[in-house]
C-alpha cells in the first residue's frame, strides 16, 4: 500500500510534541526574517546617511548649517546624531563661558565634548546591536529544538514498532520521516539567522569604526578653538 510522505502531510499527521516544536521552529523562523529585513534596511540607510553626512561635513559647509538639516536631511542617523550631540555640546559650553572667554577652556569644554560624544556612541550602537543576540540564540538552539523533535519522533515510531510488530519499511517509514521533518524546520530556521548575525556583527564593527574615527577627527577639529 502506498503512503502520503508529503511535507504537510507527516506535519499534519504528527504526534503533538512534534507539532508544538514544528510551531516553535516556525515562529522563530518568521521572528528571525522579521529582525533580519529590519537590519538590512537599517544598515544600509546608515551606510547611505553616513556618506552623504561625511560629504556635507568635509565639504567645508559651516557647522551651524549642517547641525540645522540634520532633523531633514538625516533624521535618526547614527553618525549624524554624534556629531549633533557633540556640536551641541560645544556650543553650552561656549555659551556659558562667553562671559569669561571668547574661547573654551581645556578643562572645561574638551572633556565635556568627549563625554558627549561618547554618550551618544554608545547609544548608537545599542540601537544597532538591538535584537542581533536573538539571531544568534536562533542559530545556536533551533537545530537542537529540531533534534528533540526528532528523537521524540523516533521513539515514537521505535514504540509504535513494539505495540505492532511489525518491522517493514513501510511501517517505520512514516515515523521517521515525521522525526526528520523536525531537523530539518531545524535548520531551516539556524542557517539564515546564523548567515545574518555573521553578517550584521560585520557591519556592525566597521560602522562602530567610522562612528569612532569620525569622533577622533571632530574633537581634533574642536581641539583648535580651544585654549589650554
């Protein structure tokens, strides 16, 4: 007698230990692809935002005109946030010590103006690592909630063997078919979230490295309307 082996039959057919892991597997998959397109789009608006944002300020245009576009032109854009936070930061400082200096004092501006800047790259990069410690929980657990679907599967079958007697292929096959049906949602779910956090972790290094040599070169730049 022939046998449905179908995907979305053995899935349907399945003992509800099976299903349940199946279901969880499905779920952390489609959370996964959920987190990964939101740090595709994410990222590469960074990576665009950044660029233009670099353009602009090395082009020579006054730090005033750039700090008052970036609401329009880069709303909520890491590089451009720590600049503003550290050009706001400036202009306290200057403000309160106009009436003792035209100029900031070393101890006074420059240590404020790093901690500023140091703030708001952290918080940046909070905001980009956000959610990439659930794809790398994916990945390293998903083929182990496979695998218990799997062996619950195959004792299932192995005990099913016992009760019957029967020992045939065919008897035994619907039965680890359902079990391997597990590994593989399994993997399914691992392989994509595993390439991803790989992938983002990079990006992730080599934005946080703009983000610092560009700090570095605006406390240079700050550094000269400074006295010591």
């Amino acid at each position: 007698m022939s046998q449905d082996l179908s995907i979305l039959h053995l899935i349907l057919n399945a003992g509800i230990i099976v299903q349940s892991v199946l279901v969880l597997l499905i779920l952390l998959s489609m959370m996964s692809w959920a987190i990964i397109f939101n740090k595709w789009k994410l990222y590469r608006k960074a990576r665009s935002e950044a660029e233009a944002f670099s353009q602009a300020f090395w082009s020579g245009s006054d730090m005033d005109s750039i700090l008052a576009s970036i609401p329009q032109q880069y709303p909520d854009s890491p590089l451009p946030n720590i600049f503003q936070a550290g050009y706001r930061e400036f202009i306290r400082t200057r403000q309160a010590t106009r009436t003792e200096s035209s100029k900031i004092t070393a101890a006074g501006g420059i240590d404020g103006i790093r901690r500023a800047l140091d703030a708001a790259f952290s918080r940046e990069m909070e905001k980009l690592s956000r959610h990439l410690a659930f794809l790398a929980t994916v990945g390293s657990t998903a083929p182990f909630i496979g695998l218990f679907g799997t062996v619950w599967g195959i004792v299932n079958a192995f005990q099913s063997i016992a009760l019957t007697k029967n020992t045939s292929l065919i008897a035994v096959a619907p039965g680890i078919a359902e079990a391997l049906v597990a590994t593989a949602f399994g993997l399914i779910a691992a392989i994509p979230a595993v390439v991803a956090y790989n992938k983002f972790t990079s990006d992730l290094k080599r934005t946080g490295a703009n983000m610092e040599q560009f700090s570095s070169e605006f406390l240079n730049i700050i550094s000269r309307h400074i006295k010591g």
